[in-house]
C-alpha cells in the first residue's frame, strides 16, 4: 500500500508542527509494530478508504489496534463507502461492491453494524454517521472512558 504525498505537502504548507507525518502501517500486524505508539497516546486516528479494499484482517486489525493506542475518549474516524442494515445503496455503490469482489473475494463493503460489533469489542463505540459525497459516509467511532 503507497502513502500518498500529499498530506505532507498540506502539513508542510500550513505549517502544522502539532501533526506527525502520515506513517505507512500494516494494520493486520499488532500495535506494537505500527511505530512509536504507546498505548493510549494518541487522540485521533483517520483511516480512509481502506476498510473497503483490504482483507477483514485489516480491518479487525485497524480497531483492535487503535483500541489499544487511542486514549480514552479518543477518536477513530473512518471514511469510505459502506453498508446500512444488510444493504448498499445506491446502485453505484452495488456495482462497486461487486467489482471489488471480482478482483479479490476478501474485499467489499462492510456494514457499518458489522463494523460496530468490531468496535465494541475493542473500547470504542460508533458515535455518529455522517453522509458526505460520491456516496461515502464518515464514521466516527468514540474510546470508551474509564470513568
């Protein structure tokens, strides 16, 4: 998986000290091999775009890690196209579910109860959906509080 360039660009451009460069990870392997991150360090982690086009492995990986290295009442904001209740919806995104299985049966959208079941297992809890453009959605799921 490439890392695209562009994140840096924009972080250099704007000058935004407080924000690390965008790391290449394999979600699939522990947290301990994703960097530096010690657990409960960080709060926020944005994936985009994957949880679709990678093996269920991934994805498993992706909340069991960032259960792990978000600190409580951290954030693990998604985005990509994805299931509601069993369903995909519109066409467009039919057919894109359908070619993603054609080129690898391990790939295709994920419902997002599916995706809640994962969190929950691992801390987090989906705190809100957001419909954004092309057909996608935002999903924001919330770190359990300890208190």
């Amino acid at each position: 998986m490439t890392v695209s360039l562009w994140p840096e660009a924009y972080r250099a451009h704007y000058q935004l000290h407080n924000v690390k460069p965008a790391i290449h990870l394999d979600v699939s392997l522990p947290y301990e091999y994703w960097g530096s991150f010690e657990p409960e360090s960080l709060d926020l982690v944005v994936n985009i775009n994957m949880i679709h086009i990678s093996p269920i492995a991934c994805t498993q990986g992706l909340f069991k890690g960032t259960g792990a290295v978000l600190k409580p009442q951290g954030l693990l904001l998604t985005y990509g196209p994805y299931a509601m209740n069993g369903h995909i919806t519109p066409q467009s995104n039919v057919d894109f579910d359908y070619s993603l299985r054609q080129r690898n049966p391990e790939w295709g959208l994920r419902d997002i109860t599916f995706l809640t079941s994962i969190a929950q297992k691992n801390g987090l809890f989906l705190e809100k959906v957001v419909d954004m453009p092309a057909n996608n959605k935002c999903l924001l799921f919330r770190k359990e509080s300890l208190v």
